[in-house]
C-alpha cells in the first residue's frame, strides 16, 4: 500500500510539471500556428499516438456508462480547455493564467464531491470565494481597472477542466488510466481533423524551432503523457492525496514563464499566488460527509 501511494504521488508530481509547461509553450507556439492549431491540432498529433498504441494493445471499448463519463472527460480536457487557454494566451502573460489556474484543484475537488452526492462545506465556499475574489482582483489589477476576454477565458477552462479531473479520476479506477484521456482523445479527434485541415498554412513551416518544439510538446505531452502521469497518480493515491500536488501548479508556471519567455514577475504575482494556493488548501481539504479517497475507491 505504502509503495502504491509513493508512485502514485511520483506520477502525480511528473504529471503537475509537464501541465506546468502547457502555458508557456502555447504562449509560444499561437503566434506562429494560430489558435485552431495550437488549440485542437495538439489532440490530432495525440490521436496519432493513441490509435497506434490501442490498435497494437487490442483495447476493448468501453461500456455505456463509461462513454458518458468519458464524453465530460474529452468535453473539458480535449475541447474546452486547450482552445480557451490557447485564446487566453494570445493576450494574457503566463504568470497570468498560472495565477488563476491555481484554482483549478479546488474546482476538482468541488466537482469530485458534487458528483460523490455530497454536500460541500461552508469552509469549502469561504475559501472558494476568497480565492475567487483574489483572482479577480489581480485580474482587474493587471488589466487597467477591467476584467479582458481571456480572463473570462482561464475562468471558463478552471471550472470544466476541474469537472474533467474528477470525472477521470473516478473513471480511472474502473477504466485504467492512461485509457480514460486516450478514449477521451479519439472521441474528441474525428471533430478536429476538418478545422486543424483548414488552418494548416505555407507560412507555417517558417515557424521556428522552438514553435515546432512547443506545439509537438502539447500534442504528445500536455494532451496525453501528462494526463496519463496524472490520472494514473490519483488512481494510485487518491484524487485528494495526489491532488494536493497541484499546489506547486501556479509557482512551476510563473517559474517556467520567467526562464522560458523572460516575463518579469512582481511581488504582488507572488503574494497573490500564496493567497490563492491558502485559499485552495483551506478549501479543498474542507470536512464533508465523506472525503475525496473515499469517493475514489466506490
């Protein structure tokens, strides 16, 4: 059991870094391929990836009931949140969005429980506003006195990427990790492949290295290595044990966007990023009638 958790926390950690990095890799890759490649062209490359491994491992296909699950997991983590960071990212700085994608566990978590039938705590709705307000007011801070369309962006991918993570952590234990974001993947794929053909351009094969580098970083780790890192961590410990990981999240990214993209960050980046990730901590591991590991093991 001990040895179980450990890996489990290990994966979770491999997973955390390589989501670390979607950011500023999109950041670099829009300028050069647009959104509609950065944003779904990323699960083309990974479908490539996943028909090869299904068709080689005979992979059975899923039940019913676990292609309707699978339908919310390719919903937020395939559709919604590659194309809104990807808008978001054409606008906004990566210690932006690292600031308030580190809400993200604490909509795991709400989700996890919501979808567990339990009913979430006061503690979990003070330390989510808080943390809300916070963002927002950093959000307002950063954008001259007014919220912008890719905050409303980062927002909108928070709460369906955090539905997604509980829905797949749940599903994995039955379905097997790797398998959940792989399914997810080929679902979502077929209804990329006319839009990505249609925004491919000449211009693009001028794109530099380090543009190539990010966007075959998206579609072979972000979309999927990552995914299976992480499901595959939560099956293992636990979505509130693993989850807690998440933590680093935001300080990766910020530190990421400063060594990868040079972006100067203030103290106030800083601070607020402590008082989101309290806010998180605080929230997410709020009493309820019954916890998060619990919920997973059903």
């Amino acid at each position: 059991m001990e040895i179980s958790m450990k890996k489990g926390m290990l994966l979770g950690f491999i997973g955390i870094v390589c989501f670390s990095f979607t950011l500023p890799a999109t950041s670099i890759a829009v300028p050069y391929f647009g959104e509609t490649i950065v944003g779904l062209g990323r699960t083309v490359i990974a479908a490539i990836i996943v028909g090869t491994v299904f068709i080689v491992k005979k992979q059975p296909l899923p039940s019913i009931s676990q292609f309707k699950s699978l339908l919310i997991v390719a919903v937020g983590a395939v559709l919604a949140f590659p194309l809104l960071t990807t808008y978001a990212m054409k606008s906004l700085p990566v210690s932006h969005g690292a600031i308030e994608l580190a809400l993200l566990p604490l909509a795991t978590a709400g989700f996890a429980m919501w979808r567990g039938g339990e009913r979430l705590s006061k503690r979990y709705w003070i330390a989510s506003a808080t943390g809300a307000i916070t963002v927002i007011i950093y959000a307002i801070y950063l954008g001259l006195g007014q919220l912008h369309k890719g905050d409303f962006a980062l927002i909108a991918a928070v709460i369906l990427l955090g539905l997604s993570y509980a829905e797949g952590g749940k599903l994995s234990k039955e379905l097997g990790s790797w398998q959940v974001i792989a399914w997810a993947i080929l679902i979502g794929a077929p209804f990329f492949i006319i839009p990505v053909g249609l925004g491919l351009s000449d211009s693009m094969l001028d794109a530099p290295i380090e543009a190539w580098i990010s966007l075959f970083y998206l579609g072979i780790v972000s979309q999927f290595l990552a995914y299976v890192a992480w499901y595959g961590g939560m099956s293992l410990g636990g979505i509130a044990r693993v989850g807690q990981i998440q933590y680093l999240q935001p300080f990766l990214m910020i530190g990421f966007s400063v060594l990868f993209l040079g972006e100067s960050i203030t103290w106030i980046t800083i601070v607020l990023a402590m008082i989101v990730v309290l806010c998180v901590i605080v929230g997410k591991n709020a009493d309820s009638r019954q916890n998060l590991q619990n919920l997973v093991q059903k």
